[in-house]
C-alpha cells in the first residue's frame, strides 16, 4: 500500500515539476525576445518619430467607441480625455448599454448634446438604438442610447454608426496618454494595410492623480492587492504579448485598448455576443479568416501607447474579474478548437493554440493541484520533503522571478514610474507574489472552468468609483 502511495505521489510530483520546467523555459525564450525587441525599438529618438504624423497627410481617420454600463463615476473624465488627444482627425462614440445609472443623463448635460435624426446601417447584428446625440460644442463627440445587451453588443452598434476606416474599442473608465494614437496608429499607417490591428499596452490608474481626464503624477497605491495587479500586467504586457507579437500569433488584443481595420472587423462578423470573452474570440476569428484566405496581414502589440484604466481593490470583486477572463479564454479555444495542431492555420495553429492551451489556460489547474501535491508531500514528510521543496522553488521562479523581470523591463524601457522608491516597491511585492497573490489568481482562475462546465454565465457586476477627480 506504502509504495503504491509513493508510486502516485511521485508520479503526479514528476508531472507538475516536468510541466513547470517546460513552462519557465518557454517563459525564458519569450522573455529573451521581448528583451530584444524592446533594445531595437528604444534606440529611435521616439518623440520626433511621431510628431512627424502630426503632419501626414496619410493618417488614417479614427472612430473611438467606448462602449458604457454604468459607469457615471468616470465617463466625463474618460471623454475629457480622449477629446484632447494628439491626432489629426478622429470622433468619439459613447455607446450607452442600456445603464441604470446616470450615465446618459451627465453625457448629455455636460457636453451639451442635441439629439438627431441618422439612418444607421446595419452591418453587423445589434440591440435596436434608443435616441443618438451629437454635442452641441463638439461636432467630432457622438452619444447612442441603446437597449442593453452588453460589451460586445454596444460594440457592434458603434460599428455600425461609425464613420471612419479604423475604430477603437475603449473601456468607459480609461483615460488615454495624449500621444497614444500617435504610437498605436503608427504600425498601421507604415505597413501601407498590411497590419490591420493594433494593440496598445494598459496600465493600472489606481494610485495615479487624474484631474479632468489628463494625468498629472503616476504613482502607486498603498493597497498590496492593487500593487499585484500593477506587476501582473507588466508581466502580461511588456513579456508576454511583446514575444507573440513579434512573430504574428498574438491572439489577444486587450479590449480595453486595440485599434481594428472595420473593413476587416465587419467581414469576420463584428464582435460576438455569445461569450465573456469578445476582444480575444474576434482576434482569433479573424487570425482564422486570414488564414483560410491565405492573406498576408499582421496583428500587433506596441508598448509604448498606453491606456491607463482603473482595476479592483478587493478580492470581491478581482474574484469575478478572474473568473470570467479564464472563461472567456476557455470559451475562445473551445469555439475554434479546430485550429489547434492543424497546419493549415499556420503558426497560429502549431504555436500559438498549443501555447495557450497548454499555459495559458491548463497552467491553474496544474499549479493548483501542485499546490495540494506541495501540501501532502510537507505531511507525508520523509523522502517527499525533497518533491515539495522542489515544486516550492519552480513555483516561485515561474511567478516571482519573472515578475520581477518584468518590473526591471519596465524601468528599463518605458520608465513610465518616475521615482526609484517606486520601482523598488514593485519589485519587493514581486518576490512575495508566490507566497499569497499567486495562488489566489489561480484557485480563482479554476473557479472559471468549473463554472464554465457547469454551465454558470453570471458572474456579477463590476463596481467603479472612478480614478480621475
């Protein structure tokens, strides 16, 4: 009995540690080409390189949609905002999802909109719309009232009314740096159409001072819960997406920052409203629909445009926000499972599914039974104290030591902290991001597939109180 037990503990202790070494060497190679990649783009004189679009006659006009539920805490600020940016010529599109606040009700007072009479063309599926408004003091700031259907629904009905070639989804709480459309912009406008989607990098606004939608000091907070979460998007961002972009299987483009080809948008079906997961599921439609027609096109990741956007600080409500991501992720793979390990589909087939697949979406379920196998082997004590400490030290070079990587790339390449104390705080928490933060994210993470399983789609509202005063 004895060694049958030992047989399985073993067993299971091998597969996970096997399992973490292939993870942390695949983490190593994206992390060696992010490195690279972010040498070769910093040794530009970056703030002349895109003045010059100020003046190009090229530009490409944009439709900025911001989708908005609820969310009269920021709404004035976030649009504030996005008026003042650096671009030629753009329009911003608030899509109001049927809000039980007052969303509609300060959009209209504040900016002063009219409402008007405009025939829409439908192509792509929609809630009907309610009532349009166009400001009265800012001809380019447009305001749909619509029946609520969600994210993606609101999205859809902002595609259809928009005017220009390109759009932007935005969440209603992000606030924009002035030259971000500048930078985001600029694959597209020098791949002459090539590159057809455009994905910016978002950072963590709590902690930041805001006044009117423009930032004045970028700063930390004093919650440790917000802090983690200021270190996984560094590592989600400036690792991650940099790696995958740089060989075209990137398969997300955060929905909170992303510029589309509405061409192209609209031919793959617009945005679904089937899932939790809309921004990632419409990225791999289209890598889908640009593999089956053999087109050559490109969609990519650029650091240095940055979104900033508020995110929860307490475990109520990251909980659902964890959850429904992972949901969203399984959702995504599961609806086009039929490219993973299929050549047909490419890299986008051979790598980037497997990839997600295997870390990306098994990673919690693995780490969290590596977590229980860690426990037992500390009971069962003897030999196996050799197995636990061995998935304790893998454990926290797969989270904390490239954690604290990515804080160094951060400082190293954007420098968007200026204080040195700020650095340093963030790279403390990362040491301690295996010990409490980590475990958290995954055991949540879990919760999402077996919600998915068993069928749960709620997963509760998001509550903002908004970052900018």
């Amino acid at each position: 009995m004895h060694s049958i037990l030992w047989g399985m503990v073993t067993g299971f202790a091998w597969f996970i540690a096997i399992y973490m070494i292939i993870v942390i060497l695949f983490y190593s190679v994206i992390m060696i080409i992010s490195l690279l990649q972010l040498r070769r783009e910093y040794h530009l004189e970056r703030d002349q390189v895109y003045e010059d679009y100020m003046e190009d006659i090229y530009t490409k006009p944009v439709s900025i949609l911001v989708p908005a539920y609820n969310e009269e805490a920021g709404i004035i600020q976030s649009v504030r905002s996005l008026l003042s940016i650096n671009y030629p010529l753009f329009e911003v599109i608030v899509v109001n999802d049927g809000s039980t606040d007052h969303t509609c009700e300060k959009m209209i007072e504040h900016y002063q909109m009219k409402e008007i009479s405009k025939v829409v063309r439908k192509q792509v599926e929609s809630k009907p719309i309610k009532k349009i408004y166009q400001s009265s003091i800012l001809t380019n700031l447009f305001l749909i009232d619509k029946e609520n259907g969600g994210k993606a629904d609101a999205l859809n009905v902002g595609l259809n009314f928009s005017h220009y070639p390109y759009f932007c989804s935005l969440d209603g709480d992000s606030v924009l740096e002035q030259d971000a459309f500048l930078k985001v912009m600029k694959p597209i406008i020098d791949s002459n159409e090539e590159v057809i989607a455009s994905g910016g990098s978002v950072r963590i606004a709590n902690g930041c001072q805001i006044k009117n939608g423009f930032i004045y000091k970028i700063g930390l907070p004093n919650k440790p819960l917000v802090m983690m979460q200021i270190i996984e998007y560094l590592r989600a961002f400036l690792m991650g997406r940099i790696g995958l972009s740089r060989y075209n299987i990137l398969l997300i483009i955060s929905g909170a920052f992303g510029v589309f080809s509405k061409h192209w948008v609209i031919k793959a079906g617009g945005y679904r409203t089937n899932t939790v997961g809309e921004d990632m599921e419409l990225v791999v439609r289209i890598h889908k629909m640009l593999k089956e027609s053999r087109l050559k096109k490109k969609i990519v990741y650029v650091p240095d445009p940055v979104c900033w956007t508020e995110v929860p600080e307490s475990m109520k409500y990251l909980r659902r926000q964890r959850r429904r991501w992972h949901q969203g992720l399984l959702e995504s793979l599961w609806a086009h499972r039929e490219i993973t390990f299929n050549p047909k589909y490419g890299s986008i087939g051979l790598l980037a599914f497997p990839y997600f697949w295997i870390v990306e979406f098994s990673g919690p379920i693995i780490e969290l039974i590596g977590y229980v196998m860690m426990m037992i082997c500390f009971l069962l004590r003897g030999s196996y104290i050799e197995f636990a400490i061995l998935l304790f030290l893998l454990t926290c070079l797969y989270g904390s030591i490239f954690s604290m990587t990515a804080v160094l790339l951060e400082e190293w390449s954007l420098t968007k902290y200026p204080k040195v104390t700020d650095i340093l705080k963030l790279f403390v928490f990362s040491l301690t991001e295996t010990l409490w933060y980590r475990p958290l994210t995954v055991f949540w993470r879990c919760e999402g597939v077996w919600n998915m399983i068993r069928g749960k789609r709620s997963w509760g509202e998001m509550k903002r109180k908004g970052v900018s005063e």
